[in-house]
C-alpha cells in the first residue's frame, strides 16, 4: 500500500472512507494529480514515483497551520 498527501483548500470537501478517482497531471520534468473533482491536489513527483493507481480511499483529513491535508491510500 502506499499513502500520499494532498492539499485541500476548504473543509468539508472529504471525509475519511471516501473512495475517488485521480487524475495525473504532466509537467515537462515531473507529475502531480488531481483527487477527485479538484478537491484537493499532490505535490510534484519525479517519473520514478509516479502513480500507478487510479484511485484511491481518504485515510484522514486534517487541519494544519499551513491548511488542510489529505492523505490517501492507493494499492500498489
């Protein structure tokens, strides 16, 4: 299993138990993806740590002085 954090600007959008899609995103020397509907978005991830999955399961949400944070589960 492999966890990865997302950024999301406003509360309430997830819950934990929630079950999204991810959408990857290309720059010209790295990736980062889209959870759901633009809920909430990664950092930026060089090609040996790309996604593999297409979705994954809301583990916790959290509020941080920095915002809220989402980390998600993905089966790989």
């Amino acid at each position: 299993m492999r966890q990865m954090e997302f950024k999301m600007e406003r509360p309430g959008l997830l819950k934990e138990g929630d079950r999204l899609p991810v959408t990857e995103g290309k720059l010209p020397n790295s990736y980062f993806y889209t959870l759901g509907s633009a809920f909430a978005m990664s950092a930026n991830y060089d090609t040996l740590h790309r996604l593999k999955s297409r979705e994954g399961v809301v583990s916790k949400v959290e509020e941080t002085p920095r915002g809220y944070f989402v980390t998600v589960d993905f089966d790989e």
